[in-house]
C-alpha cells in the first residue's frame, strides 16, 4: 500500500488530520489498534474551545454540533458554600462549547466513511520504520497477515500509551511530567444536569466537577486518591460524597440516578519536545497530556492538528517546507500555555495532603482573590475559552 501520510490512531487527532487532508486532495491510512465500536465506547472530554469547533466545521464534520450541541457563556466555581460564575462571554468575548468527545469522534468516523476514507481498525504491533529517510514506511499485521503501508510523512495521534513517541530515539527527545496524587472518579448518569453550566467545585475534602453531555445526560467527577478502584464507589457512595462537596442549593438540585458509566482516570501533566522526529510529527495526546480540569486535552488535540494539517497541505501544494520545520515549536507554544493552565485549576481546586495547612490557606486566598477580582476572572476566562491558535 501507499499513501502520502500514515496516519496511527483512529481518535480526534487521527481522524481530523485525515479529514483535512482528505479534503485537500491528499491521501492518508489511518491505522486504529482497536475497534471502533471500543473506540466510540470511551467517554472522555466534554468542552469544545471556538477555535476546535471552527476546526471541525472547516473539515465538514459539525453539521450535528451545530444542531445539538449547548453553548455556554459561563462557568461556576464554588468553594464550599460560595458559589461565584465566571462570565466567560463578558470577560473573554465568548464562551464554549458542550459536545462530548465521543460524538466529535463519531461525527469524524461518519466523514470518513462518506468520503471512503482509509481507516484500519484492529491494525496490531504497527511499527514505525525509516522516520529520519525521505522514505518511511509502517507495518502492522492484519488478521494475521503482515502489511506495509509506504508513506512520505507518518502522524502519529496514538495517544500517550502509543508507539510514536516511544519510536523517537531517548536522546533526542526532553520529557517533562508532573503526576499528581489522585484521579478522578467520573459517572455518567441519564439525569438532567444539577445546574444549566458546568460547576467547578473545591471542598476541604476534595474536587467535583459537574458537567453535561445534553439537558438529559449528565456527567459528573469527584477526586478520588490513586489507591481507589470503580468497585470501591457503589453508586450511593458516588451520590452521597459528590452532594457533600457541593453548595447546598446545588446539591438540593441534584438529580440522582444509576450510573451508565463509572470509571477512574488518573491525573497528570506531560510533555514531550519535540514533537517531530525527521518524518514523523507528534499530535494530541502522543506529544502531552494535561489534567482534564481545563478541559484542555481534547482542544489541545485540534490545535496540533490546525497547525500539522496547514504544514502539509503547504508542502504538497506548494513545496513549502516552512511549516513542517515550525510545526512542533508552533504547537509546542500553545502547548505549554493550555499546560500551565490545567496545572494551576487543578493546584487550585484539588485537596493535596502533602502541601498541608499553609497550602490549603493559599488555595483559599486566591480563591477569595478570584471571586472579588475582574482581572483574575477575566485570566481565568481567557484561558477557559482557549487561547488564539
Ligand atoms: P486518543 O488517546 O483519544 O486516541 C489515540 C488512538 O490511538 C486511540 O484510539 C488508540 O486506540 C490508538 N492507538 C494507541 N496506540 C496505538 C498503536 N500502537 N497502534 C494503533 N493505534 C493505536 N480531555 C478533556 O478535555 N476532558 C476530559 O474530561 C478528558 N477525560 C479523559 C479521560 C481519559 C481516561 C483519558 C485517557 C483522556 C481524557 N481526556 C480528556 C483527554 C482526551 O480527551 C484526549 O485529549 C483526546 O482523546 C486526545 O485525542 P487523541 O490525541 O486522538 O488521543
Ligand atoms: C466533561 O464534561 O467530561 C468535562 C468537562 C470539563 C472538564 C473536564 C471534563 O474540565
């Protein structure tokens, strides 16, 4: 097989890089180790930034988005009994967008197939060969047969556990991290959400988190120490400690109901530079990871893909090699910025036991700061919406 891009993992990142491509008349293979039915299973992100849903649009893929999905033109942080919104719309021009991930990437897969576009799924021990050659090539096996697709460019989008970034030689590549000492216990519920707009809450025991997925759909986090699993958190248990963390009228609001998934997803912080190595370009959760209390991780993802899908459509139309050779230091810079602040929501907001009584105090006076400064809502709106691309 060829293709001018080989594409590994069939999420957001891989399947938006494809559609852009595919719509600028450039042919790529997406190699997908799962199936897409596993695919489609995951629950992840749930907030869009306008410049992701301007991406999605573009790629002709937000026909549903626009039709089903909820606009928010603010945020609530609580803590404790305090509950303070955050006028996203007023302070930072506009607010964001709720649409869950798993429908952004179904959205993806239904072009895909419209456009007869080359998804492999179950694609096994995909390999990386010849990334620093003008000639690479991948292979992988298929229903126990080997395959081999040569390519000009490989993207890999195969998330954190991926083979990409392991296929860079330790030597050229600087990783940063930062793991934190919890995760988070999330539940979806066929309830109708507790407020109209998310509510970031902290309380003395710990982070929760209310979102949507629609009016009827709700989807809920408490923090929950690494040590935890599902089967410690009976559905009672859930109800009981999210509603302790909240300000009493929104827990009076809360509408209980049989979780339709349950799971633990631990926190942290990560970045890989640089997110080239010779042919081979790094995107989404292959190059960096942040805590998802920015709800960064997937609007990350279409930033990278904005900038990787603009530098090949410029070498292919043109020669232009420009944009290649600025991709990872271009990515790399909203990268960094979307890092820090899902790292300082998430030191905000989280009860960490090892920065004891003083670091509770600091955690409250910036939250006291934050709730009676315009310049300190209008950070933290600016950020939430997404920075410029
Ligand atoms: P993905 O991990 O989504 O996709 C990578 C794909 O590559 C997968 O389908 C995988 O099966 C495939 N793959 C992996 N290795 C392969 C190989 N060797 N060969 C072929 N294919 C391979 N972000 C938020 O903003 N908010 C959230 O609440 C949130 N919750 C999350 C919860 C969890 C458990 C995780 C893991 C992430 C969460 N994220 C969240 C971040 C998430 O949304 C990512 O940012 C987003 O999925 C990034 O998309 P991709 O880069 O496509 O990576
Ligand atoms: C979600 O709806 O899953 C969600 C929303 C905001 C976040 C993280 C997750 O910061």
């Amino acid at each position: 097989m060829r293709a001018q891009v080989g594409i590994i993992g069939g999420g957001p990142s891989g399947l938006l890089l494809a559609q852009l491509l595919d719509r600028a008349g450039i042919s790529s293979v997406v190699l997908e180790r799962r199936t897409r039915e596993h695919v489609l299973g995951r629950i992840r992100a749930g907030v869009l930034e306008q410049g992701a849903v301007a991406l999605l649009r573009e790629a002709g893929v937000a026909e549903r988005l626009d039709r089903e999905a909820e606009v928010h033109g603010g945020v609530a942080i609580a803590h404790g009994d305090r509950l303070h919104r955050i006028d996203l719309a007023a302070l930072a021009g506009h607010g964001v967008t709720l649409y869950g991930q798993t429908e952004v990437t179904r959205d993806l897969y239904d072009a895909r197939g419209a456009m007869g576009g080359a998804v492999i799924h179950e694609a096994e021990d995909v390999a990386i060969h010849g990334a620093d050659t003008d000639a690479p090539w991948l292979t992988w096996r298929e229903g126990g047969e080997a395959r081999r697709l040569d390519c000009d460019f490989i993207a890999g989008c195969d998330g954190f556990h991926g083979v990409s970034r392991r296929s860079i030689p330790a030597a050229r590549l600087a990783e940063f991290e930062r793991v934190y000492p919890f995760g988070w216990l999330g539940v979806l519920s066929r309830t109708p959400p507790a407020a109209e707009e998310l509510i970031y809450a902290r309380h003395v025991e710990g982070f929760a988190l209310c979102s949507m997925r629609s009016r009827s759909l709700s989807r809920y986090y408490v923090q929950v120490p690494l040590s935890d699993r599902v089967a410690d958190w009976p559905d009672e248990r859930f109800w009981e400690v999210l509603s302790r963390h909240l300000p009493p009228e929104v827990a009076a609001a809360l509408v209980t109901g049989p979780s339709i998934e349950k799971s633990i997803a631990p926190l942290r912080s990560y970045v890989a530079e640089p997110m080239r190595w010779g042919r081979l370009f790094l995107a989404g959760d292959a190059a960096h990871i942040v805590p998802p209390t920015g709800a960064k991780g997937l609007n990350l993802a279409a930033s990278d893909i904005r900038y990787l899908s603009d530098a090949l459509i410029g070498f292919y139309r043109g020669g232009d090699e420009v944009g290649l050779a600025a991709y990872s230091d271009r990515a790399l810079a909203r990268v960094w910025k979307a890092e820090r602040f899902s790292w300082w929501m998430t030191s905000l907001l989280h009860r960490f036991p090892e920065t004891g009584a003083f670091g509770a105090r600091m955690q409250e006076a910036e939250l006291d700061y934050l709730f009676a400064s315009r310049a300190a809502q209008t950070v933290l709106a600016e950020n939430y919406v997404g920075l410029p691309y």
